[in-house]
C-alpha cells in the first residue's frame, strides 16, 4: 500500500525502523503553500540528491529500508524536513508544501572593550523593543527582560559558547551562538521580524538544558560558530570531527535530536547530509548517550545509564517516556536506543 504523508514544515514522526532488505523508493511533488508546484527544488535523503521537475516531482530510488530524513530546499523558501520510514514493497509517496522565507537581517556580532555578552534587541527597522526576553546559555549566563532602549547585559559571562535565544509576543523567535575568550567582551545587536509563532516552553525548556551542556561538557564534543563557519555548505554528514564519534561505516546509525525537542529517532548517519553547516547554530555529538555527565539528553531521551561495579561500565535502562510538559516526540527509546549509542543534537539557526 502506497504511503502518503502531508508535511508543513515540521518533522514527520514514523513507527519503528525497518528491518534492512531490499532497496526502495521515496516519490512526490513539492508545492508552495497556495498548491502551485514548485520546480528546481533540491531534494536530498540519504545522501542522494535529486532536482523536482516542472510540475514538482520527485523520486528517490535504491534508498534502504529503515528511517530517512527527507530536506527540501529552494531559494526563497524555507528549508523543510520529514522523517520518512521505507518499509514497504511500493514507493513511499511524500506531498510536501514549502512556505516562502522570511526576509530577515542576521545578527551583528562585534567585539567590545567590556566583559560579557551585552547589546539591543530592535525591529528590522531598528525601532528598540523592550520587553523581549534575552536567554544566554552557557556558564554564567542568565536570562532578562530588555528595558526600554531594548538593552540587555551579561557582564559575568566569559571563556566559552553561549547559545543566545530572544523571544518576544508577535515576533519571530531569534537564536545564534556567541563565543568568548577569556577576558573578552562581545556587544550583539539582534533584530527581530513580525510573526505570528508563539514562544514556546518546551524549546525554553531545551535551551536551559543546553546550557547545562555548555557549561559542563567537554568542547570537543560539539561544534559550532567560526568552527562550523569553515564548513561553509557542506553537510554534516561529511564533517570529520563529528563521523569519527557517530561512525564512518555505511550501516552506522546515530541517535538523532533536533533543536533539544524533538527526538527523530535512530537514523542512519547519511541523513546527517540533510543540514549543511551554514545552517546551523552548533551541533552536539557523542559515541555514547551515557556519558553526558548532565543527564540531560538521556532524560529527554527516557533511559537512564547505571554504573554496574566493579567493572565501571553503564548500561541503557529504558524506562517510560515522559513527556515532560509536552516536550519529548519520540520514536527513540528501550531496544532501538541500546542499538544505537552515539547521538547527534543539531541546533538549527532561527
């Protein structure tokens, strides 16, 4: 039976992975939000990448069975992601409708004289907005309300990366990472567009967790700002740094979370070619979900790992999901979590 699955800009959720067998297919059609068909679209999964035709479609073959991460891109749109499962006979057929991209000014990031992470929060039109909430995670950072120029400030931070996330009622939500040296001071002028979205607790939620990352967790484990920035448009898949701790061999799966939210679940390494490094704010990787000393991913995740004296080694306990206000859509969890250890946590730029 053929598949069908409408997307909207969000991440499509799927039963459990597949067992491997014989190659499949992943056909569809890409429209903009009014139903017209949109062709030239770069369609990418698995490591393939095909171009949709004058009326929108698209087919992907020889592509395994199991779980897929599906990126649609085109200029002037905004990029768009599925979770796709191939576990049937019959090509599994994707409609996708891609909305058109906000036009917005990216932060200014500059060195200061001073210590800290201060700077303005403004309209595109650089009217102050006061009001809006500042998060800085990382250590010894914080959060605030900007005052009425718009201002904010963080004079303790210092040495290390700090995600900078600003909301505000009526605005689209800003994030992106600053980093600092010891002693060094960066002022940050944010500009905010008109939007409809509503802030979210569980993406709050997510960021305070980070922060507890940054601020324990060793840097070697993630990469982001003037790192990722030398990557320029290559996918992640092909970075190095991040294949010698999630696995370089073909049937390599990874453990696979996005924006600290929303667990797409365990996936081969290739769709990690879905997100190029200039999409992205900083990205997390591990060879073992267990030894992140914060415990905030295998909480997000539903396990916990025990230590099992005298040899010292942890084990996956699964244990219910929970959903923690809302906050964790999983298909990650129990068997499928003990397969797979290494994890990958990509923040996207916003």
């Amino acid at each position: 039976m053929r598949k069908a699955l409408l997307v909207a800009l969000a991440l499509g959720s799927a039963g459990p992975v597949a067992a491997q067998g014989i190659a499949r297919s992943v056909i569809g059609a890409v429209r903009d939000s009014a139903g017209a068909p949109l062709d030239a679209a770069e369609v990418l999964v698995a490591g393939r990448r095909v171009i949709s035709n004058a009326a929108g479609a698209f087919r992907v073959d020889s592509l395994q069975p199991g779980p897929h991460v599906l990126t649609v891109r085109k200029i002037g749109y905004q990029p768009l992601r599925v979770r796709v499962e191939i576990s049937s006979s019959a090509p599994v057929e994707v409609r996708l409708v891609m909305a058109r991209a906000s036009v917005e000014l990216p932060p200014i990031v500059v060195e200061a004289p001073r210590t800290g992470i201060y700077g303005t929060v403004t309209e595109s039109d650089v009217r102050p907005l006061p009001g809006a909430k500042i998060q800085v995670s990382g250590p010894d950072g914080g959060e605030m309300i900007t005052d009425s120029a718009g201002y904010f400030n963080f004079p303790k931070a210092d040495r290390g990366q700090y995600l900078l996330r600003a909301t505000l009622a009526g605005h689209a939500e800003r994030r992106f990472l600053v980093e600092l040296k010891r002693g060094e001071g960066r002022e940050v002028a944010v500009r905010m567009a008109r939007s409809a979205e509503l802030a979210s607790r569980a993406d709050e939620e997510a960021v305070e967790a980070m922060g507890e990352r940054l601020s324990v967790n060793l840097s070697r484990e993630r990469m982001g700002g003037v790192e990722l920035t030398r990557y320029e448009s290559l996918g992640l898949c092909d970075v190095n740094k991040i294949r010698a701790d999630v696995g370089r061999g073909s049937d390599a799966l990874t453990i696979l979370i996005l924006n600290g939210t929303w667990v797409v679940g365990v996936v081969p390494v290739s769709s990690l070619c879905s997100w190029r490094a200039d999409e992205v704010a900083l990205v997390e990787f591990g060879s073992d979900v267990c030894r992140d000393v914060t415990r905030t991913i295998p909480d997000l995740l539903g396990i916990w790992c025990e230590t099992v004296p005298p040899s010292g080694r942890t084990r996956d306990v699964p244990r219910s999901i929970m959903s923690r206000g809302g906050r964790v859509r999983t298909q990650a969890g129990g068997r499928a979590v003990q397969d797979a250890r290494s994890f990958v946590v990509i923040w996207e730029k916003r």
